[in-house]
C-alpha cells in the first residue's frame, strides 16, 4: 500500500511539474533596443532561477521548483531567437514602430504612448504594443489627423 501511495503521489506531482508554454503571438515580433535587453534579461534571469531550482535535493520538490523557470526559458529563448529588431525612427513625420505619439480623446483627455513590441508594452508605464487597435489606427499618420478606434476619436498632437 506503501508502495501505491508513492506512485500516486509521484503521478500527481509528475503532472504538476508538466506546465503548457506560454501562448506565442502570431504576430512578427519586432522589439526595439529597449525590449531586445529586456528579452535577454528575461531570458537570463529564467535560467538563474531554473539552475537554482535544480540545486534542491528532493527531486519532487525539484520538479515542482524547476517548472515555471524552465516554461519561461522555453518562452523567452523563442522571442529572443525571433526577435526582429527595429531602428528608432528617423523622421517624426509620421507615427510608425517606435514613435511616442500624444492625442487627444474626443472627451477631452489627453495620452501620451509610444508604440513598442508585443513584450514590452505596459500601457501604465506608457507604451502600448504595435498590433493594439490604438496603434494600428495610430500608425502612417500625421499630426492633426484624426482617427476612430472604437466609438472614439483621436487626434495627433505630436509625435516624437
């Protein structure tokens, strides 16, 4: 019965340690220099936490320590191996990858963001990610343009 109860217990954890990988855009991944460093800071913190898991004696323990480090390993060396980098901007005549474009909302508010990869955004900290409605409706166009994402409007203020 002793036997059984190790088996089970070792099945359970078998399956916990198995996690899926974390979902891959489907959109090309462009990165500016900023999201290139941060992928391969992301990528190298993975692997000191995954080599550190492997340090525990317990090889149940181990399995469960080593799972997330080791999905984020898989995840973090696909984005850096897939990364497209792309150049800052040459011309702030119209908003494209990497822009910091400032807009007016139809009511009234005014938001500043600049336009990044997938990984990088954090529409808290100001930048937003290429493929989102606001920027796609944002990208070729010039000051004083107006656009609708939505029910709302938005026109360009600047961009930088």
């Amino acid at each position: 019965m002793a036997v059984a109860f190790t088996k089970e217990e070792s099945a359970e954890t078998a399956a916990e340690t198995q996690l899926p990988d974390r979902a891959i855009s489907p959109h090309p991944n462009f990165v500016t220099e900023g999201g290139w460093k941060a992928l391969n800071a992301a990528l190298q913190e993975a692997r000191e936490q995954y080599e550190a898991a492997s340090a525990v004696e317990d090889v149940n323990e181990r399995r469960r320590q080593t799972a997330v480090p080791l999905r984020d390993v898989r995840y973090f060396a696909e984005r850096v191996r897939t990364a497209e980098l792309i150049a800052a901007p040459a011309s702030n005549e119209t908003v494209v990858f990497g822009s910091t474009v400032t807009f007016s909302r139809d009511d009234g508010r005014v938001q500043t963001y600049r336009i990044v990869g997938e990984d990088e955004a954090e529409p808290k900290q100001g930048t937003i990610s290429y493929v989102s409605p606001v920027a796609q409706s944002l990208m070729g166009k010039f000051v004083g343009d107006a656009v609708m994402v939505g029910e709302h409007e938005l026109e360009i203020v600047s961009i930088a």
